[in-house]
C-alpha cells in the first residue's frame, strides 16, 4: 500500500495542475476571438476534476466523509 503522505502531495499536485490548465484555458478562451466551443467545454471539465481533486484530497487527510448510503 501506498505511504498516506505520498497520496496526499500526490492528490495536493493533481489539485494544483488541474487549477493552472483552468487558469490557461481561461486566458485561452478570453483572449481567442470566436474561441471554439471545445476549448470551452474542456475548461469546464477541467474545473470539475479540480472539484473532484478537492474532494478526494478532504477524503483522504479525514476532513470529509462519504455519504452514508441508504
């Protein structure tokens, strides 16, 4: 099994390469006239794998749980 503290930084390091293509697509798309519509639909999913990252980061260091299942 994995060292706990290299899955962190691991997941630390995807949260923040995910949040740097955001920002470059951002500028991408602000700046290109008549940007195609994939550049922005790839921005988008960019920013829910940064919300995902987030997510599994909180999990993983115990600051968040899983839903209960009903």
């Amino acid at each position: 099994m994995s060292d706990p503290l290299s899955v962190v930084a691991s997941i630390a390091g995807l949260v923040a390469v995910s949040a740097k293509i955001v920002s470059l697509l951002k500028d991408l798309y602000d700046s290109a006239k008549g940007a195609p519509e994939s550049v922005g639909r790839v921005k988008a999913e960019m920013q829910d794998l940064n919300v995902i990252f987030c997510e599994v980061q909180l999990f993983i260091m115990g600051q968040s749980r899983m839903p209960e299942s009903n």
